[in-house]
C-alpha cells in the first residue's frame, strides 16, 4: 500500500495537471510540500446544540499536498495560455482524503452536556501574498455527523451532508512551517432535530499550525 506521503503528492498533482493543456508532453519532476496540520478552536452553530451555552471544541487535523507559487511559477509554459496571471502567484493545496477535518468534543469542566462529532471530506485551498504574509481561501465538501446529550434533544443524533468555504491569514516565518488562523462555515442539507428546530449551519473559529515536508512527484505535462 502507498504511503500517505505518495498519495499526497499523487493527488496534487494530480490536481496540477488539470490546470495544463491536455497534451501531455514529457515527465518532469514536480516539487510539492507534504503538509501536516494540528489545530484547535471552537464550534458555532446556527441553533443551540448545548442547553447552557456550553463551548464545544474543535480539534483540527490535516493532511494536504501543496503546490508552491515558485513552483507553478517554474512551470508557466506548461499552463494554457488563457490561464489567468494571478495563477502564477499563488499557494494551492488540495487534501484528497476522507478524513477527518474537524472533530468536536465538550469538556465535563465547562458543564454535564455532551457534544462530539467529526466533520470529513476533501477540500482545495488558494493562498496569495508575499513568502511571509498570505490570504487564503478555501472550498470543499463535507460529511457531518454529531452525537448530542443533553436535555434538548430526545433523538441524539445529526448526519447531513453539506459544503465548506472559509478563509485565513497565513504567516510562514520559513518554508516548513506556518502558523495560519482563519474561520470555516459549513452548510448542511438541513434536517430538523428532535426539538423541532433545523440545523443548516456550523461556524468554527481556529487557529493551526503546519509542519511540511518536501517531496518530489514524476508528472507527465
């Protein structure tokens, strides 16, 4: 079986290629960083899904391959020529897996509910700025479930399909590690929980850290 690392870097550039022109020409070897990320915040939620205002945690995990600015910049004459300029410019990094993206806990010291789900499904991210300082935004889809105990609900349990767009502030003080904080809003297919109130959208406020490491793919271009 492939390593996660393999993987990583297949998907991306994967993700590459289909920025090219469809003719593939030679194999060249693509540079792409493997990116591991851990972070932590808190969940908002269109509706209560605590009974005392109780915060409820989020743990952020994260596996991506990403694509440098130097590197797409690098390989300019293999994009279309009605590729937009600023392409050349950014980060992108795209995480394939379904894994998890967010995992939600309460804490029994803040009261006695109980709150714990995941959020998983794959995402693209586009970064612009300069080597130290960048905006990002991100899009992709998600699969949502929740396991709610408290007095609220009779029926404990959320699954809802539904989509995820956020954006953040990037800050790499050197090429293998960045500290970023930014916000997610997810959407859900809504469906109506057992007090009679639907949930359709979910706000988490993080911030992460990101340890990358470099790896080299073959990509025919």
């Amino acid at each position: 079986m492939k390593s996660y690392p393999a993987i990583a870097s297949l998907a991306i550039s994967l993700f590459f290629v289909s920025f090219t022109q469809a003719a593939p020409k030679e194999e060249i070897e693509v540079p792409v960083l493997i990116d591991l990320g851990l972070g932590f915040g808190h969940l908002v939620s269109d509706v209560d899904i605590t009974s005392n205002n109780q915060k409820v945690y989020v743990f952020k995990p994260s596996l991506a391959g990403t694509i440098e600015a130097k590197t797409i910049k690098s390989l300019k004459d293999k994009l279309p020529k009605n590729a937009p300029k600023w392409l050349q410019s950014t980060e992108l990094s795209y995480n394939p897996f379904p894994l998890p993206d967010s995992i939600y806990f309460t804490s029994s010291d803040d009261g006695s509910d109980k709150v714990y789900g995941v959020n998983l499904g794959p995402d693209l991210s586009i970064g612009i700025g300069t080597g130290f300082l960048s905006a990002g935004a991100n899009i992709g889809a998600r699969l949502t479930y929740l396991y709610m105990e408290n007095d609220l609900f009779d029926e404990n349990h959320f699954l809802s399909l539904g989509a995820v767009a956020g954006y953040n502030i990037t800050l790499t003080p050197f090429r293998y590690f960045q500290l970023e904080i930014g916000q997610n809003y997810s959407w859900h297919i809504e469906d109506e929980l057992s007090n009679g109130e639907y949930l359709g959208q979910m706000t988490e406020n993080y911030a992460m850290l990101h340890f990358r490491f470099p790896y080299t793919a073959n990509v025919k271009l």
